[in-house]
C-alpha cells in the first residue's frame, strides 16, 4: 500500500511540473504584465498644458532619482484629458479640480477607487502688451469682459484708443477657461474671446498686439531659474487685479498673482491643482504622487510661482 501511495503523489508531481512549464512557456510568449512599483516601471500622465513647465521640472527629478522609472506625458486640455482618465486610457493626470461623485461612483463600479492628492495652490495671470499703458484691471472689469458687456477699450478708458479688445487663452477645454467658465457661470464666451494652440502663442499673441489680454497660468512667468517663464516675463506684463466686487472708485489696491497675495487671498482668481491616480495598486502613480507632495516636489512648486500644498510659507512685510 505504502508504494502504491508513493507512485500516486510521484505521479502528481510530475503533473504540477508539466503544467508549471507549460504556464511559463505561455506568460513567456504572450504578453505578461508586470505591475510598476513606486519607484520602477512605465506609466502615462495626462497633464493640461498650463501645467507643462511644472510638470517637466517634477518629472525630470525623479526620473533623475529612479533610474528604473519611465514617465510619459499626454499634454491636452483639462476637459480631454478627465474624458481619457475616466475611459482607463491613462492612469494618473494632473488637473485644477477633483472628479465628481459621478465619476467616482463610475470608476468604483469598474473596481477602481481613485486616489486625490492637493498638490499647489495656483494663480490665473492676465498679461498685457508692454505698450498698453494700463497695468491693472477692477475685478467687475475683468467679470464684464467674461460676460460680454465689455468688449473695447474704450469702455475701460475712453482714452485708451485700442479699439476692439481681444482674450486669448491657451485651447478650448482648457483648465484656465474652465475655471472661468465656473467662476461666472457661463455656457459659451463672447466674441471677443479666440484660443491659441499653446501658452506658448498667447504670449507671442499679446507680445504683437496692443489691445490683447492674455490668460495663463501663474507658473508660466515666475520661475527665474526656468528659461522659457523668464523670457515669456521679459515680452509682456502682468496685469494687478482688484479685489474688491462692485466698486471701481479708484481707491482699491491691485495685486498681482504673487505667492504671498495667493496665500492670504488677495488676488480673486485662484485654484487648486490635483494629482489623480487610479491604480489599483500602490504604483508608480502613487510613487510620483507622494515625490510631488514630499519637500523635494514641493520645492520646485515654490520656485513655480505657486503655493505648495504641504509645506508653508513664510511672509515678511516690509514697512518703509
């Protein structure tokens, strides 16, 4: 009996090793995934393009740190690029809001639970011609141009001898027309509005053209140390927006999109940006995620023009 039962288990055997050869033949052949780690592997971000310079120095750095690590970018509008994360066409993207219940109750339902972290507090810039001898805008002036009732000039100076007005932004669908789209409660822009195909063009855009106003994010002209926001700074200025709703007295103060007027809430066209990954595993989306939120990924957020997420910021007033 004892051989019996000893030529059946050698027989078993002899089974679990053909079909454990026989299942790595198949993986070997076919096309096997192998799940990134945190700080290894290959994954796609999607990234509105007001987020370009940012995201290019963060990715830089960590590629610079995990050698094992491949990240490539899909640089698209806001709106374009939630509709490719919610399809499982990317995994993680870089965005200026949160999804809604909606969409979370629809990745839940493919067993995806994606993951929400505040990276930066942004700014939306207005730059101006350097030539245009205004160099501030009343937030009721900046709401009318966006609804419509403002569309020369001359409506805001009747000296101004500019003629027609003219907003460029970045592309349709984009994050900063986005926000203003929320912000006023709009469902299409007037015709004195036009999108370029970069943030790049806008500022070429504004640099040739006296009566434009350009609409950027604030990180695409205050990194000193990033050659292209230093010559985009160089071309055009930035405008100083009121604060105040409902009164154009001349008395207001005007703040431009800097740091310490984004903390303490200043300037009025501010915004959050997010870092979304639905993996469904702790990954390299989840790796990025946490470099980004660490004092390595918000150091570079600082040097944007932005206000990091996690880490504070100090401001000193300097009285005369």
């Amino acid at each position: 009996m004892l051989t019996k039962i000893s030529t059946y288990t050698q027989c078993a055997l002899v089974i679990l090793i053909v079909c454990a050869l026989s299942l790595t033949s198949c993986n070997q052949g076919g096309k096997q995934k192998v799940l990134d780690t945190p700080t290894s592997g290959h994954i796609k971000v999607g990234i509105d393009d007001s987020y370009r310079l940012l995201m290019a120095a963060q990715l830089d750095l960590f590629m610079y740190f995990y050698k094992d690590s491949k990240i490539d970018t899909l640089i698209d509008s806001e709106s374009n690029i939630i509709k490719l994360f919610m399809k499982d066409s990317i995994e993680t993207m870089v965005v200026s809001r949160q999804l809604t219940k909606g969409q979370m109750d629809e990745l839940q339902s493919k067993s995806f639970n994606a993951r929400t972290t505040l990276l930066a507090h942004d700014a939306i810039a207005f730059v101006l011609n350097k030539d245009n001898k205004h160099s501030n805008l009343y937030y009721d002036q900046v709401r009318d141009i966006f609804l419509g009732k403002i569309k020369t000039w001359n409506q805001i100076d009747p000296k101004a001898g500019l003629g027609a007005l003219q907003m460029v932004f970045d592309r349709n669908g984009s994050a900063n027309i986005s926000y203003f789209k929320d912000k006023f409660k709009l469902t299409d822009f007037p015709s004195t509005f036009s999108a370029t195909k970069s943030n790049e063009e806008i500022i070429k855009y504004v640099e040739k053209n006296k009566n434009a106003i350009g609409i950027l994010s604030v990180n695409w002209i205050s990194d000193p140390a990033d050659s292209i926001s230093h010559n985009f700074l160089t071309r055009i200025k930035v405008a100083g927006i009121s604060t105040v709703e409902g009164s154009n007295t001349g008395s207001e103060e005007f703040y431009q999109p800097y740091q310490a007027y984004i903390v303490d809430g200043s300037y009025p066209f501010t915004r959050q940006i997010y870092f979304i990954d639905r993996q469904s595993y702790s990954g390299l989306g989840a790796g990025l995620s946490s470099f980004i939120a660490g004092e390595k990924g918000q150091t570079i957020i600082l040097r944007s023009g932005m206000v990091p997420a996690q880490a504070p910021i100090r401001i000193m007033e300097f009285k005369k």
